[in-house]
C-alpha cells in the first residue's frame, strides 16, 4: 500500500526532524519516493499497524512536516546531505 502526501507550505516545527521522521519511517519497514511534481509516495504496506500509527500521526494534518520531509529527499538526491 502507498500513501501520496500532497504539497504543503514550506515551514516546519522546530522540534520535528525530517530525517529522523524518514529514519523512523524505514526502520519500521516502510520506504518513499518523490515523483513528478513533488508528490511524495510513503510505502507502508509491510509496516506494523501501531508502530505505523506512531510515524504517521506526526505528520497528518501538517502540511509544514510534509514539505520538510520533501525539502529532505530532495536535499538528499542532490547530495547534499546523507
């Protein structure tokens, strides 16, 4: 199953950590893609429900983490951070 954030606005919580939340996001078996028109595509289907509950529910409804985690991959297939 894979879930499409849509675009958002470009600010974000000062405690809220695009990588860590990618980080967490892979750990628990999920994965993500940037597409066309900066769509982000989350991967969740081999992800434990509870655990993938606790991911999500940090980003639903936040537009400003949703453009964060974008700004990130973006960040990362540019190479400009690892």
């Amino acid at each position: 199953m894979a879930a499409q954030i849509r675009q958002g606005t470009a600010s974000s919580s000062p405690t809220f950590s695009p990588a860590g939340w990618l980080h967490s996001l892979v750990q628990i078996g999920g994965g993500y893609a940037l597409a066309a028109d900066r769509k982000l595509w989350l991967v969740v289907k081999d992800c434990p429900g509870d655990e993938l509950t606790s991911v999500m529910a940090q980003i639903v409804g936040r537009p400003d983490r949703q453009e964060a985690i974008r700004m990130m991959i973006e960040r990362r297939q540019n190479g400009e951070v690892h």
